[in-house]
C-alpha cells in the first residue's frame, strides 16, 4: 500500500495527461466548425504540453523511492 501512495501522485498526473491529449484529438477530429488556422496552434501546444507534463508523471512514478 506505501507503493501505490507515494506513486498516487504521479498516476493522477499520467491520467490527466492522458484526458488532456484525448480531449484535445476529440475536439480536432469531431468538432467540424472549428478553424483550424485560429486554434490549430494552441491546441498543438496544449497537446505537447499534456504529453511533457505526462512523460514527466511517467519518469517520476518509477524513480520515486
């Protein structure tokens, strides 16, 4: 049980990521009304954040002690 709760912090961080980056190809692949020209930038960064901040998580829940 002390595995998982001092990890617990990093798997909320690893599914949040997750969430983010599946939202954000939801609303590119779904959302026909959306420009891409105006959003298209913001939503790959918001993407490539989500991605950092969850290969962070990742990194982290294994070299926790």
């Amino acid at each position: 049980m002390d595995y998982l709760k001092k990890r617990l912090k990093f798997i909320l961080i690893i599914i949040f990521s997750i969430a983010v980056i599946a939202f954000v190809q939801y609303e590119l692949h779904f959302d026909h009304n959306l420009n891409i020209k105006k959003v298209g930038m913001m939503m790959t960064i918001l993407q490539a954040a989500a991605g950092g901040y969850g290969l962070y998580g990742l990194v982290q829940f294994f070299r926790v002690k």
